[in-house]
C-alpha cells in the first residue's frame, strides 16, 4: 500500500468504527480484524501504519466525528505530514478544501466534563498504558520473575506487581504460560488489596466477568476458604476455568446469576460472606487509555442507565455480609455520579453500615472512598470504597 492508500484505508475504517460506536457494534480491534482479513494484499507495515493512523484519531477526537474523513482531516490539520497525503492520487483520499472541517481536538467529550471527580487530570487520560503485572502468589515469588523477566519493574508500593512497556508480548513469555503472572493493572491489583481478603474467609466477586480480581482474590486467600465468582454473562465466566487452571486457584466456585433476579440466586449466601466484592459495571472512563474510542460510545442516556444499574447491585450485594463483613465496591470509572455520589446514595438507602477509611500506597481519598488516575499514580482511573456492616 502507498502511504496515501493507507489514509484512504484509515479513513474507510473510522468510518465503519464511527458507525459501530453510534449504534452499539462491535469494538474497534474487532474492525480493524475483519477489515484486513479480506485485504490479504496488505502487508504487515501496512497494517501496522493503517491502525497508528486510526488510534491517532481517535484518540484525538473527543466527540465522535461526523465521519471518518472528518477524523482524518482533524488529524491532518495537527500533521502536515498527513495532510500531503490527501493528494487526490490513486487509492489516495481527496484533497482538503480550503475551510473545510476536521473533528475538533479534546480529551473529554463536553457534556461529561462537569461530571468528572475533581481532582481528574484530563489530559492524562489518554496516555499510552503500560503492561502490568502480578505475581501469583500461589506459583511464586516476585524473584522468581529475575530470569524470565527482567526488564519487568517494580511498581513503587506494590510488591507484587511488576510493569513492561506498552505491546509487551505477555502472552508468549514462559512466566505467563506457567501462571507465574497474570496481566492486572496496578490499579485493580489495589483494588483487591483494599479486600484484605485472608484464607479461610467466605468471599464473593458479585460481578466477576473473566475473573481478573477472582485470580488475585484466590492468591490472597492462599487457594484456601469459599471464594465465588458470579456473574450473569456465561460466556465471561467460561474463560475464569482456564485462567484459573493455569493459575493454581482450583478452589474457586462460579455461579452463573439470572440477569434481574441475582438476588434469588444468591439467597443461599445471605448473612454469610465475610467480603463482597462489587466490581460493577461502569462508564469506563478509566479505561480510555487502553480503549479511546469508548468516548464516542458514552452518552447521557447510557450513564443514567449504568448509574441506576450500579445502585441496584449494590441492594442485592448487601444481604450476603455477615456482620461485620466488608462491602467493596469499586468503578473503572472517574465521575462522580458513579463513585462518590453511589456510595453516599447507599449509605443514605440502607442503615447499618459504616465506611472504612482506606490508606494505600498509591491514590488519595475522596468522598468516602479512594481515587486513582492515570495522571496522578500511573494506573488506570478507579474509585472504590470499603463499607463495613455494623448491623446484625
């Protein structure tokens, strides 16, 4: 492909990511997938120059562009070395007239800026993310990683997690393949930390999805107590038993929930759990760092509708403490409407409940919980706070 057939290529692909993101498709990796699986001709610099061209965009565009010529002329007109591209050649994009609109730049989309927790750094919110790791307690020790990994570093704080650079291949390193390390931001490793779960406790992770936070639940509880992983999407659930396989954590239980009657299919546990953790669904606007176009996915409507979801979670979580038993409840997400204003509207709804104040290695309180940012700690963006039950 020439370089200006791999614009015209971008411009064709933010199109159909634009589409996708408006009507609720598939994910742009998964385009960008289909897309060349029936172009065989384009080679692998191509690929790899087609897709920088299309993150370059996205990550640009806070709101999502009327097209994907608009995203491209937006990023054109930060790039001049883009723009000499529009040529009007074969398989190459037409010129850009004079005047005409490209995306504007930005890093939130407006609407959503006045709903972000204070202290956010918005700018950062579209960095580049690392690959974190962490050691699995119940195959080894940070040494261990010496030989394997040792360009892996130490992240300040946390003694089990280790950071690559950005497109490190995980995957196909001996540590991951033997269960060594599971890939786990440094964020949510926190997250889990601020559990304390220990072995022999009754443990739930109430929204569990693929069991990132279930891995790292079983090596705190040393693969020993009742830990369950409950979700109401089978096919997240499936891919926990291999994970859990590979990881030595063969004492971990799933439980399959139906959407809108979780609470009938958890009455078994009520009064019995020593730690709930509630990892609810969320706007993901921690995440942009890993997935920029959820941006132009996030409307008004759709975090009305996570917000209600997030407090109906939290009333059927509730029951399962034993007295004195901690709630956890944790967002990938920055504002406040789903973090700070969820707990106090909890607190508010159900008695008997007090909150734990949290003192970590990286993040600052706020409200009534704990907030991490990719601009303040290096992590992706959470909120999570650690109720306890004060009532019998």
């Amino acid at each position: 492909m020439t370089p200006q057939a791999r614009i015209q290529a971008a411009i064709e692909l933010l199109d159909a990511i634009i589409a996708s993101a408006r009507d609720g498709g598939p994910a742009a990796d998964t385009l960008i997938a289909r897309y060349f699986k029936d172009r065989r001709y384009a080679g692998s610099r191509d690929r790899r120059a087609v897709r920088d061209h299309v993150y370059r965009a996205i990550r640009r565009a806070a709101e999502r562009p009327e097209d994907g010529r608009a995203a491209m002329v937006g990023l054109a007109r930060d790039l001049p070395e883009i723009a000499a591209l529009f040529d009007g050649g074969p398989h190459a994009p037409v010129p850009i007239a004079p005047g005409e609109p490209g995306a504007p730049p930005g890093a939130v989309p407006g609407w959503l800026i006045p709903l972000l927790a204070a202290p956010v750094e918005q700018d950062a919110l579209l960095g580049r993310a690392p690959v974190d790791l962490r050691v699995n307690a119940l195959k080894g020790v940070p040494a261990d990683l010496t030989a394997l990994l040792p360009d892996a570093d130490p992240v300040p704080g946390l003694s089990a997690a280790r950071r690559l650079p950005e497109g490190f291949p995980i995957e196909q390193n001996p540590a991951w393949k033997q269960g060594l390390v599971e890939v786990q931001d440094a964020g949510s490793q926190l997250i889990v930390q601020a559990c304390a779960a220990q072995p022999g406790m009754t443990v739930v992770d109430l929204c569990a999805g693929a069991g990132g936070k279930t891995l790292a639940l079983a090596a705190a509880m040393a693969g020993k107590g009742m830990l369950i992983a409950a979700d109401t999407i089978r096919s997240r659930l499936a891919r926990l038993g291999p994970r859990a396989q590979r990881a030595g954590a063969t004492f971990i239980e799933t439980l399959l929930l139906d959407q809108s009657h979780e609470a009938r299919g958890l009455e078994s546990l009520n009064g019995q759990a020593d730690i709930v953790l509630v990892d609810a669904p969320c706007s993901g606007t921690g995440t942009w760092r890993r997935n920029p176009e959820a941006r132009w996915r996030l409307t008004p409507a759709r975090l009305d509708r996570l917000v209600a979801e997030q407090a109906r979670i939290l009333d059927f979580a509730a029951p399962l403490l034993a007295p004195g038993g901690a709630l956890v409840y944790a967002i990938c997400a920055l504002t406040d409407r789903e973090g700070r204003d969820q707990v106090d509207a909890f607190l508010t709804r159900n008695a008997g409940w007090a909150v734990e104040p949290l003192d970590l290695p990286l993040g600052r309180p706020h409200g009534p919980g704990w907030l991490l940012t990719p601009g303040h700690d290096g992590t992706d963006g959470f909120f999570f706070a650690r109720l306890r039950r004060t009532a019998s």
